[in-house]
C-alpha cells in the first residue's frame, strides 16, 4: 500500500508540474495560477482562501486517526523567473514554458527557465493535497507569489490564518540537504541624467555583443566565478573610451536576482581608431575567454559596423557611465566567520538600461546580516552621491537565522538516513528564502527548506531531475508521517 501510495504521489507531482508550466506565472502575472489552485482545492472539497495578493492557503484535515497530531505548514510560491536566449520567440504572459524530457532530465532545451523553482514544489503540495493512503498531520498548504521579485506575498501574508509551528519549504534544490537558514536582503537602484551630443564627423558606429556567460541564481550562484556579463562588457569599453569611443546605447541583463548573462552596446568612434578598436575587442575576448572558458566555454565578443544608432553621450556622460559600473559593489563581499565557505553577503548587479535621458543600474543586495547588508547600501549610496545619481532601496526582506538546536532539524535528518542511509547536510545558503517572512510572523515556528535536484536557476539551462523529485516526495511523505506520530 505505501509503495503504490508514493507512486501515485510521485505521478501526480508530474501531472501537475505540467500543467502548470502550461499557465504563465512570472512574478506579478500569478492570479490565473492562483485561482487554478483554488479550483483545484475546491474540487477536493478542502477549505480555501485567496488573499489580495493572490496567495492561496489551503487546509487539509488529518488523516483518520491522526486528528490530535499538530498541524504542518507546507509552502511553496507559484511565480518564476523568466529568462530566455536571444531569438527565442516564448512570451510568458501568454505562451506556455516549452519543456521536455531527455533521460532523466525536464528542461527547455535551453531555450527558457522551466520553472521548476519553484513549480515543482507547488506540484508535490498539490499531490500531498489530495492523497488519501498516506497517514498524514492536519496540512496548513500555503502557496505565495512574488518571492522571485520582492517576497510581497509571503511578506503579507496573513499569520493569523496558520497555526502550525512546523513548516516544509520545497524551494531548495539539493535532495540531498536540508536549508536551516537563509541571508536577508534588498533590491537597489541607482540613476543619473545623461546628456547626449551629436557625433563628430568622420565617425563610425559600432555594435557590441557579449554573450555566452552561464548566467544564475544571484545568490546561490554568486560564488561560482559565472562573470557578470555588465561588468566584463564595462571593462572592455574602458579601454576603448581611450580611443575616443563614445556610448549611444548599453543595455544587459534582465532581472536583478540573475546574474546577467549577456549585455550590448552600440557606440560611436572616430574612424581613425578603427584598427585600434577592433584590436581591442579581439585582446579583451581572448583575455575573458582565458579567465571564464571553463564556465562558459561559448563565451563570445561579437563587434559589427552599424549604421543607425541613438545620438551618442557626451564624453563626460560616457565617462560617468562607465565609472558607476566599474565602482558599483558587485560578487562576494564577505564570507561567513560563522559557517566556513558560507557567503556572508553580496552584491549583483542585475540591470543596466539606458534611454534617451536617463540611466539605470539594478542590484539585488544579500547578507546574513543586517549590518553588513547596510554597509553595501552605503557604498552605492555614497557612489551615487559621488555622481551626482539618485539612490534608493525598493524592499526589503529579513534574514532566516540558522537554529542548530531545532527539533525539526532533528527529525529530518533522522528521518533522511533511515530512508536512504547516508547523512542529510545540513546547510545555510546565501540567498533569500520565504522561511524567513513566515518567521517573523508566527512566533516559535521551525522551519526546514528541502527539494528535489535542480541546476542553473533563473537561467535557461535550468534543469531538474526526474529521480530526485521521486526521492524528495519519498523523503516529504514520511516526514511528515513521522510528525504525525510525534506528540
């Protein structure tokens, strides 16, 4: 019985991760999920409810004979990153996320993020939802939007509405650990006014592209040596603004919580320069492939003569430009004196936009703690007071402070050897994590963030794997079966 139980548990995980890639959901475009989910309670005839923000919490009664046993809440959110290549024509307002399977491997072919973070996580709770053969707690299921963008849902969520004071985040992407703890942080923007100037005459335009950079998750990823496609781009023209060159456009990545994977600018230049420029160009591509090949073995610098173009900046504008990305904060800032190889805090920065009046950098700030992440604050504030830019910070969300002595903690990794017979690792990542907002709001709660095997998150070679996510529904289903016994 249990063994057909897991695996109707594990098919429908599958089922309905596929549906669900099939209804857009990137962050703030969540409501046409979240009413799907409330359909989807509805129908199993559980209690539901849809807040303003379009969480949905839903409560499942124990299973006959477990009705004293203390409720669980298990949480997951229902919006994504969206990242794709150049070219790929998916539009994730209206189009579903085009995954396959090779192996023992759902992805997109590398054509966009799948999803599965946390997708995935939200399709085990909906199996778990609608299991009948397996002795389960009361289930207090919470599914939050936005955690991709500024956390919003899980930072409004209602605490009233949830009495557990144990909780399952599936949002982590290593089956074989259990995430204790999670750094806080912030979304920050610096801008400045940018003047443009006609081109001198006898000049050429020219186009630049880098690309080929892995990419990632801006935390998790941030110590794995991916380059920032902004900064590499920035250290180029540099060089060139040397030779006269002058920016009439520069953009490059898409979504502060990724490391940007590719980054453009079209400029102009005197034509005397020509041979000069383009020896550059050629030097700085060999340097860069000689220090990222091994991570990014496509890593290109793409250079073509262009005819039209947005007027160019001025000198000044182009020098100020070029200084704000070359001081800006960005990568490790410090490592952890607490848990060795852990990141303490750092910075990303994610966007770069530049159009007619205006320029824009966008990092995403993380730290374990709130000092240090007010001292990285203060170092792009007083860059953008050197400038003469704006500042400003547009959320923030806490930091999951690690408990070596949880009982839940205890439990997990009990239950995790017995069922597999190795060692679960316990760890603390360097990333945000909604544990910590649900924390805050219910006063005494343990938390714990498990989750099936995934890669390359928040970038199009996301992938996931077919035999973890069976392990992890195994691994969730008699944890929570062990917490139904304990009194």
């Amino acid at each position: 019985m249990k063994d057909r139980a897991l695996n109707l548990l594990e098919t429908r995980t599958l089922e309905h991760f596929k549906k669900i890639c099939e209804i857009p959901h990137g962050s703030f475009n969540e409501k046409t999920l979240s009413d799907t989910l409330c359909c989807f309670a509805q129908s199993l005839g559980l209690t539901c409810l849809q807040d303003e923000h379009n969480n949905v919490i839903v409560y499942k009664p124990a299973a006959p004979g477990y009705e004293m046993a203390a409720p669980v809440l298990l949480q997951a959110h229902i919006d994504m990153v969206c990242e794709k290549i150049p070219g790929c024509t998916v539009d994730f307002t209206n189009d579903p996320i085009p995954w396959q399977i090779e192996g023992d491997i759902i992805s997109t072919g590398g054509k966009t993020t799948l999803g599965a973070d946390d997708g995935i996580g939200v399709a085990m709770i909906m199996a778990l939802l609608e299991a009948q053969d397996l002795a389960l707690p009361p289930i207090e299921a919470a599914f939050t939007t936005a955690e991709e963008e500024d956390l919003s849902g899980a930072l409004n969520i209602e605490g009233s509405l949830f009495s557990a004071r144990k909780m399952i985040n599936i949002d982590h992407g290593v089956d074989s650990e259990v995430v204790l703890g999670s750094c806080g942080g912030t979304g920050a923007e610096l801008a400045f006014a940018v003047e443009r100037a006609p081109a001198e005459e006898q000049s050429l335009f020219l186009e630049i592209r880098l690309t080929g950079l892995p990419g990632g998750h801006s935390g998790e990823n941030i110590n794995s040596g991916h380059g920032n496609a902004i900064i590499l781009l920035n250290r180029l023209l540099l060089k060139l603004a040397a030779h006269g060159l002058r920016i009439c456009d520069l953009k490059g990545g898409s979504f502060r919580t990724a490391i940007p994977r590719e980054a453009m600018v079209s400029a102009a230049f005197p034509s005397a320069s020509k041979e000069t420029v383009f020896a550059e160009i050629e030097k700085s591509c060999k340097e860069f492939q000689e220090e990222y090949g091994f991570v990014a073995p496509q890593l290109r610098l793409e250079p073509k003569l262009i005819s039209e173009t947005p007027m160019p900046l001025t000198a000044a504008t182009t020098a100020k430009l070029l200084s704000a990305v070359a001081l800006s904060p960005n990568g490790i800032a410090e490592m952890s004196g607490k848990m060795p190889g852990v990141v303490e805090s750092s910075d990303n920065l994610g966007e770069l936009h530049l159009d007619e009046e205006r320029c824009r950098l966008v990092y995403e700030i993380r730290a374990a703690a709130l000092s240090e992440r007010l001292y990285i604050e203060e170092r792009i504030h007083l860059l953008a007071e050197m400038l003469n830019a704006s500042f400003n910070t547009s959320f923030a969300y806490p930091a999951w402070t690690y408990n070596p002595d949880s009982e839940l903690k205890r439990l997990s990794n009990e239950v995790y050897k017995e069922a597999f017979g190795s060692e679960q690792k316990n760890v603390v990542l360097h990333a945000g994590l909604e544990c910590a907002c649900f924390c805050e709001k219910l006063p005494g709660l343990e938390a714990i963030s498990v989750g099936p095997d995934m890669w390359a998150l928040h970038s199009p070679t996301e992938r996931l794997s077919l035999s973890s996510v069976r392990k992890s529904v195994c691994f969730i289903a008699e944890l929570l079966e062990r917490l139904a016994q304990e009194k």
